[in-house]
C-alpha cells in the first residue's frame, strides 16, 4: 500500500478547525491521475470573518468616493462576511419608502465579490423610525411584523443572515430615547419580541440564519436564551457583541463568556467587535453612545496596541469550538461610530497593523496558499487545513479547469475530482 | 335616611391599602342593636409583616436562653408571619435525618401566636448538603425533588408559604463553593430547576403560596421570570431580597424596582429587608457573605439612621400597590448574619428606635385600636381601614364575646355580626 502523498496549511491552527479531505484525482476518462503534479489551494474559509460594509453602500451605488475602491478591495482581501445596515430609521425614512434599491445593491455588490451578506437589525429599539411614536400598541405590533417580514423576505437568497432581533435585555426598560419599541415590549414582554421577529422572519425566509443579539453579556442574556428556549423558538446562533472602546476583555474573559453561552449547543457569532487604536473611552461610561468628542485620533502606541489584542481575540475565539463567526465592527476610521477609531484602515486608508495582523491569520497562517503537490501511485492525495472551500488543478497548466471540494471540521473525507 | 356611624383607622395610609366594611349588628334575637356602643378594633393585617423567626426555634424547642421570652413578646408585637429556616445543609445534616420536629414544634410556636409561617428555602445551590457532592446528577434531582415534596407536604397546613427556590439567575454560575446543585442548574437549565421545584412544591401542598426569591434585581431576574411564565410555571409570588448593608436604597430605587416588577401582575414579596444601625459595608463586596467581621457594633447615630430608612423603606414598599409582604430579616443583633448589627433589638434585648418606628407604623398609624362608637339608629356602622381582620364587641362588657369581621382592600363591603 502507498503512502498518500499529503498537502497541509503552514500553521497548525486549533485542531478542531481542521479536517483532512483525500482527493482521488482522475483524468476526464476516469482512469487515477497517478504521480503527477496538481496545485491545491484553499479558497475560502468555512468560519465567518466578517466586517461592517457600512462604508461601501455608496460605491456599490454609484456614490464611490475616492478610495473606495482601495477599501473594497483591501475588503474583499481578508473578510468573507459583511453586515449590512437595516436600522428601521434610516432604511425607512418615510413609511413606506424603504431604501431597498439601495441596500439590494450594496448586498449583490459583496456576493459578487465572494462575501455572504448579513442583514443587521430586524427589530430594534434604537433607531426605531420616529414616525412610529404615538401609535397603539397593536399598530406598532403589526406595523414592525410587516416590516420583518418585508426585508427577511424581499432579500432572501441575497440576504441569509440576520440580527432577527438586537439588545432585548434592555428593551423593555430602555430609558436614553423615546421610541415606539420599548412600549411594547415593556407590555408584551421580551419572549413575546423575540418570538415575533423570529416568526415573521423564518415565515418571510426559512432558510435564515436568524441570530438572537445582545451586548449584555450577563446572567440576563443566559436567563433570556433559556426563556427563549423553553418557549420553543429556534435559535440559529447566539450573537455575542464585544465592543471594546474601553480596552480588551482578554482571552480569559472571552473564552469564559463563550463557555458560558456554549451551553446551550448553539453556534457562537461574536458580532460587532470593536479595539480602538487610540485612547481608550473613560470606564464609566455605561452607555457608549454617552461618549462623543470630536476627535478620537488614532495613535502608533494605539495601533499597536489594537493589532496585538486583535490578534488575541481571533486567536481566542477561533480556538473556541462553539464559535462559528467572528465579525470585526469597522473597516476604516472614515465616519466611524462614535468617530472612534475602530477602523483596520485609517481615514487616509492606508492599513494598521491591526489589519496586517488579521489578514496574516486568516490567509497566511489560517490559509492554505496555491501548493504545489504530486498524486500518489493510486492519484490519491490527502488536503489537511481549515474548514473551507478548496480547488485543485493540473500543475501543467495555470489557466486550466479547477476542480473544488471542502475540507470540513474534523473530518476525515474522502472526494473524488476530475482533471 | 340615617348617616351611618362611622369609626376609622387613625392614620390615613395609602389609599389603596384601605377598605370599608359596613356592620349591621344585631342582638341574639335578630334585632338591629340601634344606638348601642360598640368597641371596634384590628386584629391582624392583611398584608404581611414578617420577620426571621430562626432566633425563637430554640425557645420553641425548650432551649430558650435568658431574654427569649422577652424576645418573642416583642416578636408578636409587630409581626404577624415568621420565615423559618429550612436551609437544607442544617435542616438534614445526615441523609434520612431531618430535623422535623424541631422546625414543626418552631411552626407551631409562632401559630399558636396568630403569626403565620414561611419556610425559606426549599431548593438552593448555597447551603446545600455536603453529602450530595459527587452523586450523579440525576440523584441529585431525584435526591432534591424528594425533599422538597417531603418537606413542603410534611409541613402543610402548618407552612403553607415557601420560598420553593432560591436565588436561581446565580445558580448556574456560582463559584463561591463546590455544591450539587450548581452543576444540576448548569447542565439541565434555571428554567428546569425552577420547574422541578415548584413541580413538587405544589403537588405535595396544593394550597401553599409559593415564591421564585433572588437577590438579584436585575434585568436578569426579569428576563428568568418572562421565561418561567412563558413556559408555564405558575408563580404565586414574586420575592424579593433587600439586604442593605451596604446603604438604604432609597425610596424612588425601591418603587422603581416594585415598578418593574409589578409588571407581571403578581404579588411582590419584599423576602429579605434588612438595614444596619451601625457602620456600613464597604460598597466594593459583591456578595455580603465575603465581609466578615468579628465585631460590627450598633451605634447611636447607626440606630438613628437605621429607624429613618426603616420607616422610609416600609412607607415606600407599603405605599406601592402590588406589594403585598415585607419581611425584615432580624429581629435580634445576637448571633445576626454576618455579625450585622441589622436587628431591631439590640443584643441585650432592648429596642432600637427601628423596632419602635416599625411598631408605630404598624399597630398605631396604620392600625385600628379598640374604639368606641355608637351603632345608628338602624344598628349599623362603617368601620374604614387598613385591610385585615377586626373584632367588634359590646362595649358595656369587656369580656363580652366578640364578633369577627374583615376588611378588603379597595373594597366598599356589608357584614352582619351579632352582639
């Protein structure tokens, strides 16, 4: 018996995001492709590194502005996942005068590019539209049902992800603005919110991925999920915001939280997370909307601070069995929230060293680069790396037909491809 | 038409808190007893005013040590419902070997009193019994489903209010001592806890009043109760702690917190009030049980304050609607939790200012005492105050028989009592 001939990713990696897919490679007649020279590579990962793409909605639109090109392409280089904007308020300004057009664009502009899209928020309190305020209960109810079921449904196909529903800990008692949400779920109670947008979403969408998503990372979160639970609604992943303005949490804390949430059998998505590259927000602001300067400069001791505690973070989360998702809140300094700079890009757009920092685990040491390897007697050859899609090809020719297949965790596979 | 006597509780009291009931006396033979005095008076309120009763198991059980007897005069004195503890680690130090009879004989003592008793807990991660480590959990819930149906049927009739569980948002996640019942609450949930709990509880004592208790008066607590109701648990009460060793909340927190809490349409039961009259704990100690001190005195200026915020506390929790029991957790400083001088009678046995403040509200303000009247000329009279049972009787004999009637919040009643 032959030995395989073997090809894996240069970094080790958490083994559990590994797996071993052997490719019996033949010729177009069907006979083993034996000891000759194929190129393998790995061509996208099954974990979701996402980002925001906030930024590019306008040159999605036609709206570019300069640099916007650089910045998707610097996109498109590291993230396989973006989120997109639904807030109510802005999506809606008018009742009945959603910004679909727009937003439909911005989404078919990533899966163009290879990027899963992801919808942000269903239902929340904040950003409600205004034109809400006053209305009876039962309205507000139904008018937000229309809404869930409008956008789930219209972007399905293009949009399979969503925040069906954001922050419900504090809905009911959320006290910074007024807003029609928060009235009713103060009445209605949060099990009835959530079950809501989860019911018209998968009605509107059945194949969603529809995530549940808070920043209160408290007992109340798990008290919440096992509620949500108990009454039978199905969870598709637990979403786990880390916003870190006021400093890391450190690897300790974010694998105790993602064992504590881990509990439930659920996928973890972190969400929205954020490391400024600057000075840190004061530690008690409790509210991180309460904070808002002018200027938040980005700073050498700040950017390498942010690129060694992003690099933490990934490495901690990816390491984390639970977690299927990653998604870093901001892509550049340009018009950040809170004007913090979050960005892997400055506002100028050239990169931090966080954004080298993460594009180094994820198509470097995470990442099976094109490699070239040589089938064995039978044609066999055994592709070990992370989770993801892969192609291979005749070393012979550079332009020739690849033939693709996945690797998936901690499997042992097997596959068949023509060359 | 005759304008009705009418006689009245001194203060005036929360509205709400009052009711009217309209006596038609009569003499043996049926005849309406016109122009007659009357001595009318209260006999126990409506609402519960409880107090620790764990200071009195030992009188009860001929054990009493000097100042006992005192101690429970001025028990009866003002309250009229006693918890007593059943923390499982004490009440069965060896598997099979409750202590029974003592806590029955407790029950007994304070029955026979006209003070109604409270068993406080019947499942609880904290104080569970060192023999139960290393069991399987299904032993563990079979071990603790067993006690709970043994002691909340054992006892029923006697004890027919429980705390069915305690402090279930910590449950999962306390760390501060190995015990079995955490790593139960952790693999099968709160809600599975909760259920089991008042599943058993309310089989073996289908009359009794049961309560979910926590200290935690977060969003946590909210959310685990929006679950439990969702799932279909039937709570009689919602308990809540108030342990304030570390300050007085204040009145606007309190009524915020009743606010939140009243929500969903149950009673709210103020479980654990306490207050010190000495120096306050230090505000960095997250759970009371880590300061521990050998001497923490009772002060002149602690015993002024402690009665102002007791008497502050009461009018707040009483003035609020859906409060219907608060139960101040000490009655003596001699051998208080925590060495905490939070009792209403020094350790000597005599009063603090709180004890008098409480007693004033009580059974003076809010209190009817014997008053004479006069019936009208049809033999009637109105009898308005705080809800509860009253005694009517003849006043030309003092040790005439009375009769018994009561008075209904909110409600505007007929009773007919023969004299």
């Amino acid at each position: 018996m032959t030995t395989t001939a073997r090809v894996a990713a240069a970094g080790a990696g958490p083994e559990h995001r590994l797996g071993t897919t052997t490719l019996q490679v033949t010729d177009a007649a069907g006979a083993p492709l034996a000891d000759t020279e194929v190129v393998v590579e790995q061509t996208r990962h099954a974990f979701t590194f996402g980002n925001i793409g906030f930024d590019l909605v306008g040159l999605a639109n036609g709206r570019g502005e300069a640099g916007d090109e650089e910045l998707g392409e610097r996109y498109v280089e590291v993230f396989n996942a973006a989120t997109l904007p639904f807030y109510w308020r802005d999506f809606e300004p008018e009742p009945g005068r959603p910004r679909t057009d727009e937003l439909r664009r911005a989404a078919e502009w990533f899966r163009d590019r290879g990027v899963a899209v992801k919808g942000h928020p269903l239902a929340w309190h904040t950003l409600a539209p205004q034109w809400l305020l006053g209305r009876p209960l039962d309205e507000v109810e139904q008018t937000l049902r229309e809404r869930i079921r409008r956008d789930a449904g219209g972007f399905a196909g293009l949009i399979d992800t969503w925040d069906a529903i954001n922050e419900v800990v504090i809905m009911p008692v959320f006290e910074a603005e007024e807003n029609a949400i928060t009235p009713l779920a103060r009445e209605r109670g949060r099990i009835h919110m959530i079950r809501l947008a989860f019911e018209e979403a998968r009605a509107a969408n059945p194949k969603a991925t529809l995530l549940l998503n808070d920043f209160d990372l408290s007992s109340a979160y798990e008290c919440l999920i096992e509620g949500v639970l108990e009454a039978g609604i199905r969870l598709d992943a637990i979403g786990l915001q880390t916003h870190m303005h006021q400093g890391f949490r450190g690897e300790e804390a974010l694998v105790k939280i993602a064992d504590r949430f881990a509990r439930y059998g659920l996928p973890l998505h972190f969400t929205e997370t954020s490391l400024v590259s600057g000075d840190l927000m004061p530690r008690h602001i409790v509210d991180l909307n309460d904070w808002q300067v002018d200027e938040w400069p980005s700073t050498p001791d700040g950017e390498a601070r942010q690129a060694d505690e992003l690099e933490r973070h990934y490495r901690a989360l990816v390491g984390h069995p639970a977690v299927e998702s990653i998604t870093y809140w901001g892509i550049t300094d340009r018009g950040a929230w809170l004007n913090a700079p979050i960005g892997l890009l400055r506002a100028d757009g050239t990169p931090k060293p966080s954004f080298d920092a993460l594009r180094d685990l994820v198509k470097d040491e995470w990442w099976l680069p094109p490699t070239t390897t040589r089938t064995d007697a039978a044609g066999r050859v055994a592709v070990r790396g992370f989770a993801g899609d892969y192609a291979v090809r005749p070393a012979r020719s550079t332009d020739a037909a690849a033939a693709t297949f996945t690797v998936a965790r901690g499997a042992d596979a097997e596959a068949s491809v023509t060359l």
